[in-house]
C-alpha cells in the first residue's frame, strides 16, 4: 500500500496524492459511510508528508463533499455513497443518430478518443499561452468587480468597438450600440429565436447545414424547411419555390465557411438571396463564427443588406477558447433595444469575467500570429486528410479554400452512419451525414475536421469498417 500511496504522490503533488490515497479507499470500501479517516498526524506519517499537507488535502476533500469533519473529533467519509452510472458498470446505451448524437459523444468521452466528427480544434491548437497572459494580466490590473460583478446588458463597451471595427473589415457597418455581447453562437441563436418566433413558424435552413440548427429549432417547436446547398450558396431556384411555399420567418446560415461543406458564398446568389428575402419579408440570420479561418473574405450578407433584415452573428469558441464562453450579435439598433430586454428576462447580464479577458486576448498581438499560423496549420492538415481519405475510396464533395470542414462522400452502397456505429466500438467518433441533413439525403456523407484528422489509426479503422459492411 506504500509503494502505491508513493507513487501517486510522485506522479502529481503531494496534497494530490493524499487525496488520491484516500479516494482509492474510499473506491474500495476500506473506508466505508461514516467511517473516521486516519488522524492527521499519523496519516502524514503514512504518506511521508508533513502534517501541513495532510490538513490541506482534508480540507480540499472536505469541500468536494467526500468527507466532513466533526470539530473535536476529526474527519470521517460522507454517506451514503454515490450508485455507479451505466458507463462504469455497461457499455452507453444506443441512442439514434439525431442532432446531437454527434456533440453527445464528442464531449462525453475523455482525450484517448479520437474525434474526427467533432466541430472544434485541438487543444493543442489553441492559444493557451496568449490566454495565460490575458489572465495574468487581468489579476494584476483588473478594476474593481472584474471578478465578482455583473457585466452590462449589452456588454465590454472596448470589446463592443473592437468587434464593430473587425466587422468593418468585412464591409459590415455597426455602431458598438448594434453589436450586443453573448455567452456564445448558440446563446445568440437561442435568444434570437425567442426574439423572432413563435411555435409553428416556418424556418429555413440548408441542406446540408449545422445539426445543432436542428436541434435548437426543434427546442422552438418551429417548422424546419431544407433547402439543397451548392458549392455556391443555397439552390437559388429551390430557395424561392420554398419563399412561395412555407412562408418562413427565418433563414439560417453560414455565409463564409459553411459548416459541413466548406463552402463560401457567392457574391451572385449573395444578391438573389437577398432580393428574394426582402420581397418575402425574411429575416436572416447569418452566423459567421468561422471568420478567422478565412485566407479571403467571402462576401457577407450583412455587408450587402446594411443590418435590415439580416442579423450577423459570431464567437471565439473555434478560434480562442471554447472554455472563454463570449459570442456576439449584430443587428438594427431597434431590434437591439429589444434583445436587450428579453436577455435580462432570461439571462440577466452578460459574462463581465469572460468578455474581459475574451478583449486582453484579441487585442494581444498574439492572437493575429496565432490566426495566421493556423490557417497554414489548417491547410496543410486539410491537404493530407484529403490525400488520405481519396486512398481508401472517400472522395470530398468539394475542396475548401479555408477552415477545417471536409463533406465527403462515401463509396456506392455504403451507409454512413453504419460506419459511423462501426468505428464508435473502435474509439472513433464520426459525423454521419444525416445528422446534418433535415431531408434524411446525406446518408452516403461524412463530415471530417481535418484539424482532428492527424491520426493515421482513424483511416486504418475506417478502411476496416467499409471493407466489412460493404462486403456484409
């Protein structure tokens, strides 16, 4: 038993190696409910640690509520103990491949799997260093109630004008006053649609598109319209016979960097997008939070349309941190106002913590290096994942000029979320087209993100997994 408790302490620091010594216990039931722990004195002993570290360790497992102390008569384990959940006694239960299918594995397993489904960077990718000195920084000269208050409703004024700044080098002109702080895209999103729409209202989204559109929408109770996308924007054509059909309120989009495909819009259907939307009276939601992926700025709806019916939308979460929850939302100044009231309503204010240190951040030089290392970063993992992918017979529906989405196409007869199933059981996560596609027509795609992509293992598994089922 000493060499283990050793050991643990070795491998981390010494309080984290008391504490572990006493959890393993714990776990093991030689130290059952209610149970006193060692005294301090002869515990430090024990572990060969002062008394000061033993006490320290107590207190911390004190207040995770694993154990409690008794004044006068020391510490004892907490009771009764937790039950164990499915996943430590049974494999997951099977869910169907919905919306959120691919985000629930994706965040719910720990770093050994691989995730070449999911919809984020590498930590290994992200400006860990550039957010240490933004921290830093606003520990040393943060004003009062950075860490303790709340923010204002509409948010960091600086942070408010650097945003409109940076919007206007996409030709988009904001007053700070029509740009409003959010937790994140999916925040925006989610109050926008409040905002917007009632049960049963009529929303167009492309086809394919984000599946967490889909989920969202279906939290609203709306109707859900597909439109084909093309390598240049939604099928224009198909577009308006859906204006004429549905009546929607709504269109959701990624204008930029479309998530799957990785495509762009065109300036041309850019302006038939947008005569169509005003003869119908649609709003447009345009959700830009891949902006800096860009070599080359695609053309934004909201630039063309002057934030009259389309509201832009953006985070930090693909780019900065996915922990710094900060996003951003963009519209006419009247339709502000009102978003304002309703996110008292339903959210109060904003993250003062976050959109400050989200401003040291941005306004770090480091940030802009760090941007324009990862576009060459990307571009070179989206090359090698093609090469890769086209060798064992999946073929890139197009190849982006920018970000980390690749829509691929399987071989004939192949179906992708069998595929998808297949490589789970072998520590795999992949995005089946499905998921993503509101008409069910994507069941021979796949969405990879090249930046998670690196990992020769997953191609020789789904190598694997296609020989099996295709020749099943």
């Amino acid at each position: 038993m000493n060499d283990v408790i050793v050991m643990k302490a070795a491998s981390g620091t010494r309080i984290q190696g008391v504490m572990a010594a006493i959890a393993d216990r714990i776990a093991a039931r030689s130290l059952a409910p209610g149970a006193r722990l060692p005294s301090v004195r002869s515990f430090a002993k024990t572990m060969q640690v002062s008394v000061s570290t033993v006490v320290e360790a107590y207190e911390r497992l004190a207040a995770e509520g694993v154990i409690r102390s008794r004044p006068g008569s020391g510490f004892y384990v907490c009771g009764p103990l937790a039950p164990l959940s499915l996943s430590e006694i049974a494999p997951r239960l099977e869910r169907d491949v919905d919306p959120l299918w691919i985000s629930r594995q994706s965040l719910e397993v720990d770093d050994g799997v691989l995730k070449p489904g999911c919809g984020w960077l590498p930590p290994s990718w992200m400006p860990e260093e550039a957010l240490r000195r933004a921290m830093r920084s606003l520990a040393r000269n943060g004003g009062s109630g950075i860490l303790t208050n709340y923010g204002t409703p509409l948010g960091l004024p600086p942070l408010r004008q650097l945003l409109a700044r940076r919007m206007g080098e996409h030709g988009i002109t904001a007053s700070p006053d029509q740009v409003m702080l959010m937790e994140s895209g999916t925040q925006a999103i989610d109050l926008l649609c409040r905002f917007l729409l009632e049960p049963g209202d009529t929303v167009l989204v492309d086809d394919p598109c984000y599946f967490n559109f889909h989920a969202l929408l279906r939290a609203h109770r709306t109707n859900i319209v597909g439109v084909p996308f093309t390598p240049t924007g939604p099928d224009i054509e198909l577009f308006a016979q859906a204006l004429e059909r549905y009546k929607p309120r709504l269109y959701i989009t990624n204008s930029a960097v479309h998530n799957p495909t990785g495509a762009a819009l065109s300036p041309v259907t850019a302006h038939r997008l947008l005569k169509l939307a005003d003869a119908s009276n649609l709003i447009i939601i345009e959700d830009d939070i891949f902006a800096d992926f860009e070599h080359m700025p695609a053309p934004r709806l909201a630039a063309y349309d002057g934030l009259d019916r389309v509201i832009h939308i953006g985070s930090f979460s693909k780019t900065l941190s996915a922990s710094v929850r900060c996003g951003f939302i963009a519209a006419r100044q009247d339709w502000i106002d009102s978003l304002v009231d309703l996110k008292i309503a339903t959210n109060f204010s904003g993250g003062q913590l976050g959109a400050e240190l989200l401003f040291a951040a941005l306004k770090d030089g480091g940030y802009r290096k760090h941007i324009e290392a990862l576009r060459v970063r990307l571009a070179k993992a989206m090359s090698e994942t093609i090469s890769r992918l086209e060798a064992i017979g999946i073929t890139p529906w197009l190849k982006p000029q920018a970000g980390m989405f690749l829509w691929c196409r399987l071989p004939e007869g192949l179906n992708a979320t069998g595929i998808a199933r297949a490589c789970l059981a072998e520590g795999i996560i992949l995005a089946p087209g499905n998921a993503f596609s509101q008409r069910d027509t994507a069941s021979n795609f796949l969405r990879f993100n090249v930046a998670q992509s690196t990992d020769a293992r997953i191609f020789d598994v789904l190598a694997a997994s296609m020989r099996r089922l295709g020749s099943g």
